[in-house]
C-alpha cells in the first residue's frame, strides 16, 4: 500500500510569503485593537477610567455610526444609552442568541458624513446568555471570556480549538493542527459544545482523535467561551462549556451601506498562508453578508524536524440574506466548508504510538443551511417570539492509502443533522418588578452512516426533544438567575445484533437495544455587585449528557488510535453536579476574573483499557495486536481553578497574567483520569501605543505526573499516558495600526516559541514521539473598508 498524495506540493511557497513580508516590512502583529487604537486619542465616557486613561481594548466595542442600525422587532432602533445596563449600543444586534458587533459595520460607520473617526464612542462587549438577551460582561453568571478585536487577532490560529489556547481554562487535544478539538476545565469531546451563531456545528469532533472542529476562524467577528455548564438553550451535552463563534451570517441589523473587511495571514512553522473576504450591505429590502476563505499550509516544522502528514487546505464560504418588515426580521443563510488534511502516523521513521504507519488523509465536506423568523408581540408576558433552525449535511472520509490504484477508505461517516427551536422572551412582569426570562422548547436530531473498512461504530439515530425555561430576577445589589431543561433523547442503531467480539482472552457478548433517555438539568446562580466595578458569583447547576451512539454501539477497529472499541449498550446518563465561585472586576486598571469549581461527575463515559487485545487484519497492512477500549461509566471528581488579570501599570503599559489548574480522578480508588492538562500560566507586558504597540510574554506548563496507574494490556505492562514534562515558552509581537476616514489597517507581526524550544503538550496524542510546533513567525493584515 502506499501513502495517498494529498494536497499537491508543500514546501516553501507560504514561506515565501511569509519572509518576504517580514523583510519587506519589519512590522506586525498588534497588541492593540483597531477599534482601540481609534479611542485611544480621546477620552470617551466608559472608554477612559476616572484618571482618563484609555481601557485595554479587551472588553468594549466601538459603535458604528449610520452605516449599520440595530433594529429590533418591529423595526424599532435599538439604541442604548452609553453604560445601559444591557451592553448593547448602536450597530449590536442579537446573532445566534446572543448579541454582536458587526466589525465591518462599525468601522464604516466612521465614514458616513458628519461621523468623523476620533467620534465613535465605546460599548461594553455583550456576551453570550442563555435567553440571549443582551448584557455587559459583569452580568454574566458564568466564568466568560469574549475574544475579539486584539485579542482574537493576536491569538488567531489556523483553527478555532488552536485560536482558544489562551483562554484560561481551555486546551486543545492534538494530533496534528487538523485533528484539533477544545478541551475545557479537563471535560473533551461531546461535554464542549462548539456552535457558529447558536447552531451546533454540525461535525464530529468529538467522536475521536483524528477529528476536528470544522470551523474557520479568520472570519470570525468574535469568538465566546462560557466555562462551565451554560448550554441549556442549546442542548444537554455542555458539562464543560460552549463555544460560539459568532459570524452573523443572517445579518441581524438594517444596513444602509456595504462594508468590507479583508485578512491575509502567513505562518513559517507550516508555510501556511491563508486569506478571507467578508462583505456586507444591503441590496433594496434585503440586507446581505457575503463570505470566502481559504487556508493551505505544509507539514508542520518541530524543533526535531518535520512532523509528515499535518499538511492543509480548506475553503469555506458563507451568504446570508434577511429582510426587517415592520413585525420583526426574517432571514436564511448557507454555509459551505471543505477540509483535507493529514494526521501523522510516524516521525523520524518511529510509530507514534496508536498511529496509522504512513499517516491518514482525511477529506470533509459540510454544507449548512440555517433561517430565522423573528417576531414582536409587544405583550409584558411575551415580548418577542424567535424561530431559529439549521440543516447540516457532513461528509467524512479517512483514507489509509491506494491499493491497486484505488484508495483504502477506512472509514467513512455521512451524516445529517438538524435543529428547531422556538424561544419566548418576556419583560419584567407585574408578579415581579425586574423579573425577565424566556420559555421554550428544541428539536434536534442526528442520523450517522458508518461505513468503510473499519469506522469503530455502527449507525444510528439520535433524536432529542427538549423544553427549557430561564428567569433572572433583579434585587439590588443582587441578581439571581433560574434555568432549567428536560431533554428527552432516543438513540438507536438498525443493526440490533449482538455485540461479539473474541479477544484473545475471552468472549463478549452485549444484548443490543433502542434507548430512551430523561436528562434533567437545573442551574441557580446569583451574582452580587460588592463595590464598584466588583462583582462576586457563585453557581450551582446539575447537568445531564445522555451517550451518544458511538459509546453506545462501537464495535471494531478505530483507525484513529489503532484501537479496538467497544461500546456498552446500557450506559446510563451522565451527570454533573458542580459549584462555581469566581469574583470579577471590570475596573479599568484592574480587570480580573479569579474562579473555582468542583465538578463531581456521575457516570463519567470514557474509553478504558480492559487489559485485553485483539488481532486486528486490514487491507493492504500486516495484522496487529490491538489493545481493546470499553466505553464505562464511572463516578468522577473535577476540582479546579483558573484567573487572568490585566493590570495597567501606567499608561498603555499592561501587565497580563492568566492560569489554570484542574485536578481530576476516579471517585471509587482514586485513580487520576487520562489527558487532564497539567498546571498552566501565561505572563506578560503588552504596550498600546497609539500607532505603535508590541507585547513580550512567557507561556508555561509544570510536569504533568498525576497520570492514570499501569496497567496489562496482553502479555504487557503500559500506561494508559506517559507523563509529560513541564516547559516554558518565549514569545514576542509588535504592530503597527493605521486609520483614516475612509478605511483603518492593521499590521501585525507576531513569533511564538521565540528560542526554538522543543517541547511536549499533556493533550497531544503524538506526544510520546513528536515534539509540538517550533519557532513560528506569524504575520497577519487586516483592512476595513
């Protein structure tokens, strides 16, 4: 057999690109949001603290001028005043269930006559909520962090689980940069929920090793991370968090002219170059967004040399369309994205341990179609009725190599999937002076074809009716938030049959049969303004995961770890019972958020080596022993901290300090579980000049040791992980910004990893043989128009 040639000639184009930029300019990546550079000249209301001095561009927004309106139902502006409580302001509108901030819109907004750009006037960020009703990041019952503007740019990767790592809290499970999922508070796969507007994704990132997230994040407007369970508006399955990436691709605001925003980015580690386009304005009644990007990158470089089968390529597109009659808004969008990339079977001629040898092609496909209805009631007790829907189509195809001129599927997974859900809001009621909530009630559905040689699970069914219900109460200084979901889940496979699987010491048999799940989940929190600028949190939730067709029905060869799977038909729910207490300041030299939980995890699902193994022969490669996994439930414990501090010293000079620590283990003997990230940090001084700006900083990770105990696998001895040892990290960024009024620029030069460092990550599954990425010069330009 041998190894597919996948995605043409690698080497050294990007790279070209790359270095010639760098020569060429000798400037780059930015430490400073355009939008925060454009405040900077002027104190603006909430954007200066009591001494004048200009915020850190983290947490606010600038609004746009005439050139985008927010309109709420009924066509109404909304339009806030500056410091209104709900966050949102002039050229915000609600996206997905939360509201945004259309980046184009904002910086054309400048640009409209009698709008000149030292006028625009700060916002404070609104966040992701569970009703998705607009609210500063002070009022958010959940650990939150919303990267935009600087930060999302100085932290861009070449995915969104890579694009996270700095978020304290979240890590990314690795086995090459396609093969990259987020792992949050030590919680991976199906407990993170990743979704694009409010709509789940649509892939299957969680299922194993060699997927990922198919989502690009050069175009995205805003990423949100909620840590902890906030998902129940979307599903049952976020014990860990969500994720939302926030595009806006059914434009949400009336648009009165079009605006652009161009990005190009280059990185050496990879020779990677990408670059993306998004438009949006409006044409007649409709308002319009209009999307494109394209990513190629090489083999990744480590310190130790090239690391074969990571290379890249990925298109995505996106067009949205929406109209404002005078009950609401109406809209549809289609998104489009196409991945191939590689995941490393070996290294300097060595077997990464569980790797395919000559490494696996993956090919992806997924289109995504998605609508709103929008409608005001104008009744206290049902103010606004909301309709949001998606249809996604996926297509996954892991190739092995070519036999006799054919490629070897090893598997393939075709699936479709979709959501209805319907969300009442209502404002403050008579009952309750400050009492404001929303009802409602999902559909979702998932219907999974495994073929090829070896997929590791049969197909099957999932489908899930949930009804849901928030309420948040104002009692000054209090405020206290109720939410609570029931989900009712059926999963089932048309294959009925008995599991069977003879290991080479004893036989299994496991009776197969159609589940039904009840999973009820309940969060109480309560947040209290201390002083000014101080606020204190603490959580309480109970929430529930249902398994999923794979832990329920595996049965064979995985190809991703070369491991044999089998699931156990009569898993039990998982649930979460956990505490959160974090205290947060939004003061303008001081913005910190410090939190603590304990997560204690009842019928924890995960793949456990039995100790036994089987023979494994595939098509065009010798038989191999193989280890066999079952999927078990047992109880868990997760204890936890996580903290990151921005603190300004003098002007434009800020400290930067975040870190996280997770310590979780098997609650019947103690044993620590797998793949639990080690303690982490970052520390850093960042300069926002004006026109100039630049940051140095330190990443760390101690020795990770408390790994799960040996055990026999056959006629041996192994650790299910091997420890990993800690390492520190050098890195370094300038920037250089320009703004006119008719467009603004941002240069921004960034390199990781400054002293070449090899060093190992706890997450990755090539670990044990292959270092992480080297020294990566990384340059990226981005343009409003």
């Amino acid at each position: 057999m041998t190894r597919v040639s996948r995605h043409g000639q690698r080497g050294g184009a990007g790279a070209a690109v790359v270095w010639a930029l760098v020569l060429g300019t000798g400037l780059g990546w930015s430490a400073v949001d355009t939008r925060e550079a454009a405040a900077q000249a002027r104190e603006v209301g909430d954007a200066s603290d009591s001494d004048g001095h200009p915020g850190t561009g983290e947490d606010h927004l600038p609004a746009a001028g005439d050139g985008a309106r927010a309109r709420g139902p009924g066509g109404s502006d909304n339009v806030d005043e500056p410091g209104a409580e709900s966050g949102a302001g002039i050229g915000e509108a609600e996206c997905g269930g939360v509201v945004c901030t259309d980046l184009a819109a904002a910086h054309s907004g400048g640009h409209e006559e009698g709008m000149e750009g030292d006028a625009l006037r700060l916002q404070p960020i609104p966040v992701t909520t569970t009703i998705g009703r607009p609210v500063g990041a002070r009022q958010v019952h959940r650990p939150t962090t919303v990267l935009h503007g600087d930060r999302l740019q100085r932290g861009m990767g070449s995915s969104v689980p890579a694009t996270l790592e700095g978020v304290p809290g979240v890590h990314s499970s690795f086995n090459g940069p396609g093969a990259a999922s987020p792992v949050i508070r030590g919680l991976p796969g199906d407990r993170v929920l990743m979704l694009e507007d409010g709509h789940r994704t649509g892939d299957i990132y969680w299922t194993a090793a060699d997927h990922g997230v198919m989502a690009e994040p050069l175009t995205s407007e805003r990423i949100e991370v909620v840590r902890g369970p906030a998902g129940l508006l979307y599903g049952a399955n976020a014990l860990g968090g969500v994720v939302n990436v926030i595009r806006d691709d059914i434009p949400t605001r009336t648009l009165d002219a079009w605006s652009t925003m161009l990005a190009l980015q280059g990185e050496s580690v990879s020779d990677g170059v990408a670059g993306a386009v998004v438009s949006r304005g409006a044409a007649g009644p409709l308002d319009l967004h209009v999307e494109g990007a394209a990513r190629r990158s090489g083999d990744m470089r480590t310190p130790a040399g090239r690391l074969e089968d990571t290379d890249m390529r990925v298109l995505s597109g996106a067009l949205g369309a929406s109209v404002a009659p005078s009950w609401g808004r109406a809209g549809v969008s289609v998104r489009g994205y196409g991945s191939r990339y590689g995941v490393p079977g070996e290294f300097d001629g060595v077997l990464i341990p569980g790797g395919h040898p000559g490494g696996v092609s993956i090919e992806v496909d997924r289109l995504a179609v998605r609508g709103l209805v929008d409608v005001a009631v104008g009744s206290p007790a049902i103010e606004q009725v909301e309709v949001r829907g998606s249809g996604t189509l996926f297509d996954q195809r892991e190739i092995e190599g070519t036999l006799v001129g054919e490629d070897v599927i090893g598997a393939r997974f075709e699936q479709i999937s979709g959501d209805v859900r319907v969300l009442a809001r209502h404002s403050a009621l008579a009952v309750a002076d400050g009492l404001t909530g929303a009802f409602g009630m999902a559909l979702q559905g998932r219907f999974l074809e495994a073929g090829g040689a070896s997929p590791g699970t049969r197909s099957g069914r999932e489908l899930d009716l949930g009804v849901f219900a928030y309420e948040e109460l104002r009692l000054e200084p209090f405020r206290v938030q109720l939410a609570a979901r029931h989900d009712l889940r059926a999963v089932t496979t048309d294959d009925l049959s008995d599991i069977r699987v003879r290991t080479e010491e004893r036989r299994i048999v496991k009776p197969v049969a159609s589940r039904m799940f009840h999973a009820p989940s309940l969060s109480l929190s309560g947040l209290w303004d201390l002083a000014d600028h101080w606020t204190l949190g603490l959580g309480l939730s109970r929430a529930a995961r249902p398994p999923t067709i794979e832990e329920l029905y595996s049965d064979g060869p995985h190809l991703a770890d070369f491991s044999f799977d089998i699931g156990s038909p009569e898993l039990g729910v998982e649930t979460g019972h956990g505490v959160d207490l974090f205290l947060r300041s939004d003061h303008r030299r001081v913005e910190l958020e410090v939190a603590g939980y304990v997560n204690h995890m009842r019928r924890f699902i995960q793949y456990a080596p039995t100790g036994e193994t089987v023979f494994v022969f595939r098509e065009g490669v010798e038989p191999r022993e193989t280890p066999v996994y079952e999927a078990r439930g047992e109880d868990a414990l997760f204890v936890g901290a996580e903290a990151s501090l921005d603190l300004t010293l003098v002007d434009r000079w800020v400290v930067e300090l975040s870190g996280s620590w997770v310590r979780a283990s098997r609650v019947d003997d103690g044993d620590p579980l797998p793949w639990i990230p080690p303690l982490n940090g970052r520390l850093g001084l960042r300069f926002d000049g004006r026109i100039l700006f630049g940051s140095a900083g330190v990443r760390a990770a101690a020795t990770q040791s408390r790994v799960p105990r040996p055990v026999a696998i056959g006629e041996s001895t192994a650790r299910p992980v091997e420890p990993t040892d800690g390492h520190v990290l050098a890195d370094l960024s300038v920037g250089w910004h320009l703004i006119t009024p008719h467009y603004d620029h941002t240069l921004m030069l960034q390199v990781l990893n400054v002293a070449d460092t090899a060093w190992r990550d706890h997450l990755s599954r090539i670990k044990d043989v292959a270092p992480q990425p080297g020294r990566n010069v990384q340059l990226t330009w981005r343009a409003w128009f």
